[in-house]
C-alpha cells in the first residue's frame, strides 16, 4: 500500500483544527483579559531578561546563552534561577528571543506566552516525577546491597533459595514503588 502524502497532511491539519481554541475563550480559561495577559508577558520578560543579565548571559545569541547556561547549572546545581532560565529557554516559541516579533500579532504573543506557560508546567513536572523515580531507584540499590535474610542451608535445592532471594527482592521493590 503506498503512502498517500496529501492525505496525511490532510488528518495533520484536521486534528490541529480541532484543537484550535477561540482566543476569547483561551483567556477565559486561563482566568485573565488581554491586558492582563500582556502584564504578564511583560513581567515574564523582564524576569529571564533580569535573571540572564545577572549571571552575565550573553542575550543575543541563543547558542551562546546555552552554553553559559550549562557551565553555569555544573557550577551551581539546584539553583532555582538558573532551573527557571533552562526551562524559559527550553519551551521557548519565540517568546523570548524575538523570533519572527514582526510577524506576529498581539494575539499570537498572548497564544505563544500561554503555550510556553503549559509547556514550562509540564516540564517542571515531568522533572519532578524524573527526580522521584531517581530517589526510588537508589533506594532499591541501597536495599539490594543489604545482607541476604536466610541462608542457603535452609533452603533444600539451589532452586528454591534462587526463588527465595527472589521473592523477597522484588517485595522490596513493590513497597519503595508503592
């Protein structure tokens, strides 16, 4: 069967047609007007451009930002600003970096902050979810260094102290996942 390339542009604009969200009805779900909207773009702005003058970013050039960013984060690991600074950059639309502001109009900017502002929740909480699951891992690594309960003696076969040693590990686990 060959692939029929109009066909799949066709679907792609259909499902992003349908999720098309009227603008009066964005600001209703994010609980704010367009004046407000544009406060917050503006404070949003000024804080990355606040917090990249303060650690000295090059705010010109995205690439050259990235890589002070980065030697930044190994010198400071766990800062909230420079935390906050990846993230902006990261589910930037254009926001920040002025890419394409010509173009773009009052609403479009309003649209790019609110989707930026999604992306940057969610991100923040896929790395918590990321951070946890680390802890849990070595929590079970820590577990699995202890001293095996029992010993071999008791059990009759090889087999069943195998099943054994098995049985109690992966009751370990089920109880640091739970």
């Amino acid at each position: 069967m060959m692939y029929d390339m109009d066909y799949a542009i066709y679907q792609y604009i259909n499902a992003q047609a349908e999720q098309y969200v009227e603008f009066d009805d964005l600001l209703k779900q994010n609980h704010c007007t367009m004046e407000e909207a544009q406060q917050e773009i503006k404070a949003f702005r000024e804080k990355y451009h606040s917090l990249l003058a303060g650690y000295a970013f090059s705010d010109c050039d995205l690439a050259a930002a990235c890589e002070e960013l980065m030697a930044q984060m190994e010198q400071h690991p766990g800062s909230p600003d420079l935390q906050y600074l990846y993230l902006c950059i990261v589910t930037d639309f254009g926001l920040l970096w002025n890419a394409g502001v010509q173009e773009r109009s009052a609403e479009q900017e309003v649209r790019n902050y609110f989707r930026q502002r999604e992306r940057m929740q969610e991100l923040t909480a896929f790395l918590q979810v990321q951070d946890e699951s680390m802890r849990k891992y070595e929590n079970l690594l820590e577990h699995l260094k202890k001293p095996i309960e029992g010993n071999q003696a008791e059990y009759a076969e090889e087999s069943d102290f195998l099943y054994h040693l098995t049985i109690q590990h992966i009751l370990a686990l089920l109880q640091m996942l739970g």
